[in-house]
C-alpha cells in the first residue's frame, strides 16, 4: 500500500515537473490551450467520473467563462484576475440554475435538459451585440499578472495558467477525497441505497454540478485570455461532445485521466490540421478504437495493470489481513 | 395488542395510471416487535415499503411515525428521523470495500458531508466502529475486500452491518433471505433475531420457515389488500390465507 503511495507521489511529481518544463518543449500556446482544456475535461469529470452524471451542456460553462472574461477585460478594463473570477463567477451561477432544474432528471433525460440549456446559451450569445456574434469577441487584453507581469509574454503567461491549473487541480483531488466526495461516490454506486441512508441525493448532485460548471467556467475563462479572444465553438455543443470524448479516452473516474485525453485531442486537432477535415474523421477513428480495446480508458488500462501488479489478484485494496472465504 | 404502536399507516392506497397496487391498507406494528408482512408475488409487499420510506409519492392515506405524520415527509428525512430500509436485491456499494461502505452510513452524523474542502484522513476516526460493526455480521476479516468480490449472503450481512450503522429504532428489511442457501439463512436469521433487541423491525419475507421463527406478528397481504392478521400459528390456518397461497404460488 505505502509503495502504490509513494508510486503515485512520484506520479504527481513527474506531471508537475513536465508542466514546468512543457513550455520549452512544445509551443507555450500549445501547451496553454492544452492545460485550459484538461482543466475543462477534469471538470467535467467531476461530475460524470465521480457522480455518474452525464451532461451534454457544459460548453455553455466554458463558453460563459470565456465571453464573460473577456467582456470584463475588453470593456470593463478590469485586471486579469478579477477578468476571470467574473467569468467563474457567473459560470457557476449558471450551474446552480441548470443544475437545479436538471438534477430532478437522471439518464438520458439529464442529458437532454443540460444539452437544451447549453443550446439556449449559445442561443443568447448569438444574439447579443457585446459578444460579436458569428465574429466572436476579439482584443481581448491579456493585461499583468498581480498589475505587475506584463502576461504577452508568452511565459508568463504559460506559468499564470499553470499556477491557476495546478489550484483547480487540487481542488478536484481534494474534492474527489473528501467526506464529501465519499457520499458522491456511494450516490454513483446505489443512488436509492444513499438515499435510504438520509443522504439527500439531490443536494450532493447539486453541489457537484455548480463544482463542475465553476471549473470549466474557470477554464473557459482562461483560454479567453490566453487566445485573447471568445468564440462561439466555445458555446457549441461541439465542445460538450469533444469533452465526453476527452474524458473516455483519458479514463473517466481517474484523476488524471481527463487531462490526458485533453492532451492527445489538442495534439491530433494541432498536427493534423493539414488535412483538412479529415481531422474529425481521424480523432473519432481513435476514439471508436480505444473504447474498444481499452473500455476504462488509457489512464484507467495502466491503474489496473499497475495495482494488479502490486497485489497479485488484483482484488483487493490492502493486503492487512489473509482472507478466508467463507 | 398490548404494547405502543411506533408506525401506522390508515388506508394507504396506491395506484400506478388505473391499477391499484396497494389498495386501503392500515398496518399497525408495535414498537420492539418483529413484524412480517407476507404474501404471494405482486401481492404490493414491496409497493408498501416504498410508500413507507416515501420512495414514491401515496396516492392516498396516512403514514405515522412514532405520532408524527411523515406522508410528506422527504425520503432522506425518514432516515433522519430512524426508520430505515433495505432492498429486495442486496443495496451495496459496490466499488467501495467493506468498511468504506460502513463509513457511508456513519460519516452522516459528523455532519462534515458536504465538506469538499475536508480531506479524507477526517473519516478515519470512524474506522474503530466500522471494524465493530462488521465483526458484529461476521464480516471482520473483509472489511478491506472490494465488495463487488463477496458472496451474495456476505453482501447481504454488509448491508445488514451499513443499516444498523445507522443505529434505526425501525428497520424495514425487504426479503433479507432471498437468493441465500441453507445456511447462510440460518446465519441471517440469527442476526436479525440479534440485532432486533431494542429495536422494531418490519420484514418481508417469503420463507415461512423464517417467518415462523422471528416474527411475533404477521400480516398477509394478496393483491393489494390486506387479507389477515395475527401470529403465524393464527393467520397459517386462515383458509383465505391458504387459498390466496395455493390460488398464486409464491
Ligand atoms: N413503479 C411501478 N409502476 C407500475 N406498477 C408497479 C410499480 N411498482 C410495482 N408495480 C406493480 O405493483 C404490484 C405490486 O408489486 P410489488 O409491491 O413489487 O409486489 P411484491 O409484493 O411482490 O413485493 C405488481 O403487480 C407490480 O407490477
Ligand atoms: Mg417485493
């Protein structure tokens, strides 16, 4: 148990040490659009890995944050980081009026209404003047870090993002293993069983929903700021697909799996962009390709391989005890 | 009929569109007793716990708990309030192992549930508990077993140990013998006869045999109403209730 441990803190010391030096290595744009969507993705996460809710709208999230932030730093002339707690803010005030018309649903049903509330986002954002509609909002000032690091430059920029990665990151880690995510996990296990047990289902749901919609509004916020601009494949329900997708392919229900799945997704949009649309056609091939060789995801394959390495069978967690099966 | 009547319902009727599930049934079980409800398949035994523990809404009547009406009440509340439930088909939590499904059940009153923030380390102080309540089911030797891997009687004791966790003054067992062999019935039996001391407990159950053992008082139920009362000796030579037995085989 204490090896799988220290295993896993060299895990996370590996990835931190590659985020420091990623800029270096691959285009620092590359590497920050990369970081917005695996936070987009572990958000995502959150909700279908640890809740076992699927939602179909969370580009109206990411989109909010994105449009949001920009306004504030455009036209508002707000500083960065205020710019981005805006679009946060309101992301997640978004999230805890779809949720709590949605969470009453379950299944396909909860797909359905967060899809038609993401699509009348989308809808709103089309229509209104201030977002530039098909154009998108464009200028948007990156501004300085703490009013003091000018953030065009392309590194400080990177490590502005990474900083703000890594805290979203270990809010998500810790939410995962908290007192609170131990409930989300039994409602994702036995939903009537949680309930017969006084957990009122419904709140924790809600909870996990604004969590959700507030991070991806966080990483919207922070792709706006990096692209300098919004667009509306930010609201397009395009983006609540590639998400799903994302998280599948990484593993659902792992911590880092999202955002590996967020990193081959860029990596295939960025260097197949020579042909053309074939693009979509080749990231679905993979796709289709890897649910069905590896059902739990490549993070999820090599958790499995790893800890039936560690104990044998593979079945169970700790070894304290011999067991005798009765 | 001499002790206090803890839960009651008057008249409870349910209808799914036009058919009548549960139709006028008025229960009284009296506190510290082990009361069965029997009857054949569909009979609506089923149907009654889930109006009991408001898993779905009454279409009419009252439910009582301990004087209070709970007919609105939320089903989390019931729990809160000490009447809690088990299912026909064995209710665990799967992916978690023993003692994490024990936690599920005791974390609640450290009313620390909702804390994100909290790391997990803070359940551990109800690990000594957990581990008490699963050598109390015989479970002691899994408490680290994923659950998935058990045997069905042994995920059936896990709930058993996750509902008394909980500490209920009424417990509603929903068939806490079927699917089970020979012995692991026995070894059921035992239990709840263990874990009834001090408290109630509504059963369903359709091994007589059981009920014959346990059950201080019985109510057969055969489509939706409520056919006969008494102890197993009085309502087992019933010939209503022998005929709704032979009519619809169990
Ligand atoms: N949600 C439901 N919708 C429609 N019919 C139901 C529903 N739940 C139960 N029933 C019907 O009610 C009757 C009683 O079911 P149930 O209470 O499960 O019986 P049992 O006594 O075997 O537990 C059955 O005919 C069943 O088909
Ligand atoms: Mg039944």
């Amino acid at each position: 148990m204490s090896r799988l441990r220290s295993l896993e803190a060299l895990g996370w010391g590996v990835l931190v040490a590659v985020g420091i030096v990623a800029p270096f290595v691959v285009y620092p744009v590359f590497a920050m659009n990369v970081l917005c969507l695996a936070l987009f993705a572990s958000a995502f996460n959150l909700l279908l890995g640890y809740t076992g809710l699927l939602s179909f709208g969370h580009a109206a999230f990411l989109g909010a944050g994105a449009y949001v932030t920009g306004l504030a730093a455009k036209t508002w002339g707000l500083p960065t980081e205020l710019a981005v707690l805006s679009g946060t803010a309101v992301a997640t005030a978004l999230g805890a009026i779809f949720g709590s018309l949605a969470i009453r649903r379950s299944g396909i049903y909860f797909a359905m209404i967060t899809l038609g509330f993401a699509q009348l986002v989308y809808f709103l954002v089309v229509q209104m003047s201030w977002t530039g509609g098909e154009d998108g909002l464009q200028g948007i000032p990156r501004g300085k870090a703490l009013g003091l690091f000018p953030l065009d430059q392309q590194l400080t920029m990177y490590y502005f993002v990474f900083t703000a990665f890594l805290g979203a990151f270990f809010v998500i880690h810790r939410a995962i293993h908290s007192p609170f995510g131990h409930v989300l996990r039994a409602v994702r296990e036995n939903e009537p069983r949680a309930l017969s047990l006084g957990y009122d289902v419904d709140r924790y749901k809600l909870v996990a929903f604004v969590l959700s919609a507030a991070l991806a509004g966080l990483a919207g916020s922070l792709k706006a700021v990096v692209l300098q601009f919004a667009s509306l494949s930010d609201v397009h329900w395009h983006r609540s697909g590639e998400v799903v997708l994302m998280t599948l392919l990484g593993g659902m229900g792992t911590v880092v799996g999202p955002s590996v799945g967020a990193l081959i997704v860029v990596a295939l949009e960025n260097y197949l962009t020579d042909v053309g649309s074939w693009v979509t056609v080749i990231t679905g091939a993979v796709f289709v390709v890897c649910v069905l060789s590896f059902r739990r995801g490549i993070v999820g394959e090599v958790r499995a391989l790893v800890a039936r390495s560690f104990t044998g069978a593979g079945r169970k967690r700790s070894s304290s005890s011999p067991s005798s099966s009765g | 009929m001499n002790g206090e009547c803890i839960l009651e319902t008057r008249g409870l009727v349910k209808q799914f569109n036009e058919f009548v599930a549960v139709n006028g049934v008025s229960l009284r079980v009296e506190r510290g007793s082990i009361h069965a409800l029997i009857g054949p398949n569909g009979a609506g035994k089923t149907t009654v716990f889930n109006l009991l523990t408001r898993f779905i809404p009454v279409t009419r009547g009252e439910i009582r708990f301990r004087g209070e009406d709970i007919t609105g009440a939320r089903p989390a509340d019931i729990a809160r309030r000490g009447m809690v439930r088990s299912f026909q088909v064995s209710a665990v939590f799967p992916a978690l192992t023993a003692v994490e499904n024990i936690r599920v059940a005791l974390q609640r009153k450290l009313g620390t549930s909702f804390h994100f923030w909290r790391t997990e380390r803070s359940l551990e102080a109800l690990d000594a508990r957990a581990v008490e309540l699963l050598a109390e089911v015989g479970l002691a030797e899994h408490s680290d077993t994923v659950t998935v891997e058990l045997p069905y009687g042994r995920k059936r004791a896990l709930e058993l140990a996750t509902t008394l966790a909980l500490d209920p003054e009424v417990m509603l067992l929903d068939e806490p013998t079927q699917g089970m062999g020979h012995e692991d019935v026995g070894r059921v039996v035992a239990l709840i006869r263990r874990v009834a001391q001090g408290r109630t407990v509504l059963m369903v159950e359709h091994n007589l045999s059981v009920v014959q053992d346990l059950a201080d008082r019985v109510t057969v139920l055969a489509r939706g109403q409520v056919l006969a009362e008494g102890s197993y000796g009085e309502v087992s030579k019933d010939p209503a209730v022998l005929e709704a037995y032979i009519g619809a085989p169990a």
